[in-house]
C-alpha cells in the first residue's frame, strides 16, 4: 500500500476496510467475533476500541492457518467458526448467512468462485464432483493451475474439528507457513462433508493489496449504491458521479445532481432536491427543500420546502423550521432559525435562536465568542435586522424590532422599535490617498 496505515485500516466509502467486514459479521449475531492481528501495533486494535470484539496478537506471522490457532482459546466448540479477511471489504451478510447454513449439518463449507483469470489464488481440487483440497498456486502442479474454481478463503468450519486439524498443519509448502487451506484434506480423510456456495456477486470477494484496488472497489461499491437508488426512484444526474459514504435513505422524487457526497446518516425526504457539489453529513432534509450547489450541511435537521445555498454552509446543532431561506455564503453554527425566516446573503450566525418571519441583512454575524466562552444572541419574531449588522452576544432583538444598517448592538433592543448605533458620519477635507512608492 506504500503506507505507514496498516492496510485492513484505509478507508473505503468512509469506513475501514476492517470495519466493513465487522459490520458484515456483527449482522450475523455471532456469539463472539475475534480480530487477529500482527501488523500495525496497536493501531488496529484502537480502530476498533468500544467495539464487542475481541483481540488476538498473531506474533509472529506464519500464515493464515497459525492466526486462527491464536484464536482457538476464545471459541466454542458447540459451535461454528466463519473465517474472513480485514482486506475483503465488500463481502455481503447474505452471502455469508447461505455459506453457515451449508456448515450447521456439520460440514465444512467453502466461499469459492469460478474465474476465466484464476492467477493467484488457491485452486479447488475436486474428484468425481467432490472437494479434495486446496492447492496453493505456488504449490500446484501445470494440471491444477488450469482449473478455473478458486478459493476465496472464506469459510466456515465446526469448531468441534478445528483444534486437532489446526494442530496437525505442516509448513512444507513454498512459503513455509501454515496454509490454513490444508485443513481441507484433512477434513477429507476423515469423512467430513466439504459444502461449497458461490457469491453472486464477484466484487464481493475481492481483496485489497494496493492503492489501485482500494479505488477499484471504492468504484464497484459506489456504483451498487447508486444502483440501489435508482431502483428506488431516485434521480441521478450522473450515477457515476456519486458517493455515499454511510446510509442515504430518500423519499419519493428525489433529485440529486453530480459529484455530491453523502456521509453518516442522511435522510432526504420527498421531493428534495440537491444541487452539484454539495457534501450532506449526518443530516435530516425535510420534503420539498432545495439544496443549491456547493453547500455543505453537517450535523443538521432542515424543515420542509426550505432554500439553502448556493455555497451555503450549515454547521453542526443547526435547525431550520419550513420555509426558511439560507443563502449564498451564509454560515449558520448551532442555531435554531424559525419559520419563513431569510437569511439570504454573506452572513454569520452562530449560536442563535432566530424566530419566524425574521429578515437578516447582508454582512450581518452574530459575535457569539469573547474569547473564552460562547454566547447565545435572541432574534424574535418578526424582526428585521439591516445590512452589516454586528449582534454582540449575549443580546436579544425582540419582537417585530428592527435594526439601522451598520449597528452594532450591545444592549437588548425592544420590540417593535428602530435601534441603530452608528458613530456620526465626518468628512476630511484635504485628505489624499496614499499613493504607491516607485522603487528606486
């Protein structure tokens, strides 16, 4: 990978690659998931802290068949163990419920797949239509290299066997590990049932061994979002040109145009439609609202048949009623702003609770922060606040107020009253502009 980042730890569509195949294994509800690791020190053991999972150090690296004898201790051998890769993102919880199934009669169940390019990878050896063994490429003979059906290294394998077949690996092979692989063959002399399921998807078992193939799989994954969307109903400018990042749920007539990119949960309800370039993370769009190009909403919750953007910016603990208006390069921090309110040019407006029917003029912010602490500014009903106005926090503007043009409003204004503070307008006759200096 070129990278100081152990490899199960880059990211696909938001996540690690490691915590995609958690995800797939925790749907499963498995009585304990363990992760074996041996690169990386502790960084993967930290990526997944907080998690039900336990940890088990692989030290050293002998091969595949030597990381789950480290295991061993922590399973139950009532039950049955399903191997899988940190570096095999995409494989699906359905996939992997069918191959369990076909392991529970007490069988040993194999994830295999049929390749027109089986370069690489182990070969499944059959007689007379049954599994005899794994081959390694490096270990196969001209004969079984031509065979087309591969081992993709995930299976499952009642635990009741797995100790003494895991005992008696040899590492008379190539590489000289362990190849967890050749517990097949011993499975095979004694009489044990060797199932085999297919994906039905081939992207589902690819891995990940450089940069090139994690944008590869970035790609194949995007695109069955996508598809996912349009089967549901969703407008897609340009299928090719999305990327979900986390859990889009969309209502009905929903639009969305190129390069936008959807982190966390985000919920877009009916008839929402959102511009070209914009990022929606962890956000909820009530129906009928219009999202502008180039906006970014994080950590929001937007009422019905609302305008935002273009360039708009909604930050983290924000609330906007329906109908509200947010326009271009407007930030807008942890406030809440109330029905039909317009916010509709160039302004700030942190920790602020806005009413409804409130006009906030151009260049207007809201000094919130003295330094130290944060301070909340109150905009009541019905109030108009003009252009380059400064509210400096804590301050409230009451009901129907309005605020002068270029104010800057310390104190609490009444309701229904012009405020405005303004230094007395000079001119300085005789004044000239400086001019610029030649060089000499």
């Amino acid at each position: 990978m070129n990278s100081d980042i152990p490899k199960v730890l880059h990211e696909l569509a938001g996540k690690s690659l490691l915590q995609h195949v958690l995800n797939a294994a925790a749907s499963l509800d498995p009585a304990k998931m363990c992760v074996i690791h041996g690169h990386g020190g502790d960084a993967v053991p930290r990526a997944v802290a907080g998690q039900d999972v336990q940890m088990v150090l692989q030290d050293p690296q002998l091969g595949t068949g030597h990381a789950v004898q480290q295991a061993m201790p922590h399973l139950d051998a009532r039950h049955v163990t399903l191997v899988l890769y940190g570096d095999v993102p995409l494989i699906r919880a359905d996939t992997l419920k069918h191959l369990l199934q076909m392991a529970m009669p007490g069988k040993v169940a194999l994830l295999t797949m049929v390749m027109d390019e089986p370069r690489g990878y182990g070969r499944i050896v059959r007689k007379n239509g049954r599994v005899m063994s794994i081959v390694e490429e490096k270990d196969a003979t001209p004969e079984e290299r031509a065979i087309r059906e591969v081992n993709t290294g995930i299976m499952a394998v009642p635990n009741q066997h797995f100790p003494a077949w895991l005992a008696a690996l040899k590492n008379e092979n190539a590489q000289g590990e362990y190849y967890l692989t050749d517990i097949i063959a011993l499975a095979v002399q004694q009489g044990v049932e060797i199932a085999t399921a297919q994906p039905v998807h081939h992207w589902e078992v690819l891995g990940v061994n450089s940069k090139s193939q994690l944008a590869r799989l970035e790609r194949l994954y995007q695109d069955e979002q996508a598809l996912h969307l349009l089967e549901r109903g969703v407008t897609l400018i340009d299928p090719k040109r999305i990327d979900v990042r986390g859990e889009l749920n969309c209502g009905r007539d929903v639009q969305i145009d190129v390069n936008c990119v959807f982190e966390g949960r985000v919920l877009l309800g009916d008839k929402v439609r959102v511009g070209a370039n914009c990022v929606l993370r962890d956000v909820e769009v009530a129906a009928g609202t219009r999202i502008e190009p180039f906006s970014l909403l994080e950590q929001a919750k937007i009422g019905a048949d609302c305008r935002i953007g273009p360039y708009a910016r909604i930050r983290p603990g924000t609330r906007l009623a329906d109908e509200v208006h947010i326009g271009n390069f407007v930030e807008l921090k942890n406030s809440q702003v109330g029905f039909n309110s317009k916010i509709n040019h160039l302004s700030y407006v942190g920790d602020t609770t806005v009413g409804a029917k409130v006009n906030i003029g151009a260049g207007t912010i809201t000094c919130n922060y003295d330094g130290a602490n944060k301070h909340r500014t109150v905009i009541e009903d019905g109030a108009f606040i003009g252009s380059d106005t400064q509210l400096v926090a804590p301050v409230t503007v009451g009901k129907g107020a309005t605020i002068g043009a270029g104010s800057t409003i310390t104190k609490d204004t009444p309701g229904g009253e012009l405020s405005l503070s303004r230094a007395k307008q000079i001119t300085i006759t005789g004044w000239k502009r400086p001019v610029k200096k030649t060089r000499e």
